[in-house]
C-alpha cells in the first residue's frame, strides 16, 4: 500500500495557510531533497550533529533564563543563588543545566569534527569558498558562546577564569584594540557586575541571533551549490 504524500493529508488549517502563502511547497523544499549516495558515510552526519546541538542549546537556554538573575551587585550574588536554585529546587533544572552544560562541549567537538570533514573532503574550495567562510565565523562566535556562558554561574572558577581570559585579550600588540576589547568586555577596571551584564547580554542576545542568522545563510550555500563529493 502506498504512503500517501503529505500533501494528500493535508489539515483545513494547512490548506487555509496555502491559500495565502505557499506553506507546502516551502516545508516540501526543506524536508525533500535527494542527497547522494557518498553522502551516506557517518562523517558526513557532523554537520546535522552541530544544527541538533545547537537547537538544543538554544530550547536548554531558553529554559535556564527564566530562573536566572545575571545580577553580581550583592553578596552573594543573586546570579549564583539563582543558579544554585535552578541545579537543586527546579524541578528537572539539573538535568537541564547538565544538558546545556554537555550539549556546549560537545557542540565544539562537533563544529571541529565538521569542518575537519570538509578539509579533508575539499569542499571548502570554489565555488564554496564563501561557505567555508561562514563556517569559521560560525565556529568562533560558538567559542564566543561557550566564554560568555562560562561566567554566568558567577563562582570562583567562573570569575578567575574569565579574568584570565580579559588579560589575555589585552595581550594583543596593538594597544588601542587590546584596550577597547578589555573595557568592551569587563565594562570597568576589574571583574565585576558590568562584565556579567555584558556578558549575558552577548551570551543570550547578540551571539544566539548571529548563530541563526549564520546557520541560515550556511544552509542556503549548501542549497544552492548541493553537497560536494570527496575528492
């Protein structure tokens, strides 16, 4: 018996939807597209590995921001007791702080494992040089992501090792950048309650919709210029 095609089944809902916007046929350009047969081989899987982590971070992340405070002016700090309220008194909060903990590490072994794929596969040359392109940027505001977030628990760790990390971005040899990039970040002189505002506005806002908006033209290139065989 023949599985009928979607459109066949189609709710009133859908139908009322096609009727003012060709919804079918933009979920059919999606979802329905042959993919060749080298493309069958588990490291070509790496690259649907980083889109599901990242949805998951994104669902993990939107979940932890409604408990948590990013406020450092007190002691202690309301953002470390919110983050102790969400791994102890929310319910399942564990298991979704653990979630996006892992889920964060894990994503940059993906994106690496990726982009090694597609090294070794040559499909970063032309005409897909632009995509590669994307890609990288892509990787570094990941990176981005997992310093920021890094902060947010507000602990000692947390505050040393971002410390570092500032000192570090001093370090470049270009002494009007390094001091722009520190007092961008830290927000004043030393650590303090401006660097967690800024860094959870950069982890929570600006980075997340540079990411979307990065995936979406990643996917677009692959779209429009297929998937590359190896060479």
């Amino acid at each position: 018996m023949a599985i009928p095609h979607p459109r066949d089944v189609q709710l009133a809902a859908v139908r009322w939807l096609d009727e003012r916007y060709p919804f079918t046929k933009a979920v059919d350009e999606a979802l329905y597209q042959r993919v060749p047969n080298f493309a069958n081989a588990f490291y070509y899987c790496f690259g649907g590995m980083v889109f599901i982590l990242i949805v998951f971070q994104l669902l993990t992340g939107v979940l932890l921001a409604l408990y948590y405070v990013p406020d450092a002016s007190s002691n202690p700090a309301p953002a470390y007791q919110s983050v102790n309220f969400i791994q102890n008194q929310v319910f399942l909060g564990w298991l979704i702080r653990g979630v996006h903990f892992w889920a964060a590490n894990l994503l940059i072994i993906m994106v690496l494992l990726h982009m090694a794929r597609v090294y070794w596969t040559g499909s970063y040359r032309a005409p897909r040089e632009l995509n590669w392109i994307v890609g990288v940027t892509m990787l570094f505001i990941i990176l981005a992501l997992a310093l920021t977030g890094y902060l947010l628990p507000w602990d000692t760790k947390a505050y040393f090792a971002t410390e570092v990390t500032i000192k570090i971005t001093a370090g470049i040899p270009i002494g009007p950048v390094s001091a722009f990039i520190k007092e961008l970040l830290q927000g004043g002189p030393v650590v303090g309650p401006p660097t967690l505002q800024r860094f959870f506005t950069l982890h929570v806002f600006v980075l997340p919709a540079l990411i979307v908006l990065l995936m979406y033209v990643h996917f677009r290139f692959i779209r429009a210029h297929g998937i590359s065989e190896p060479l």
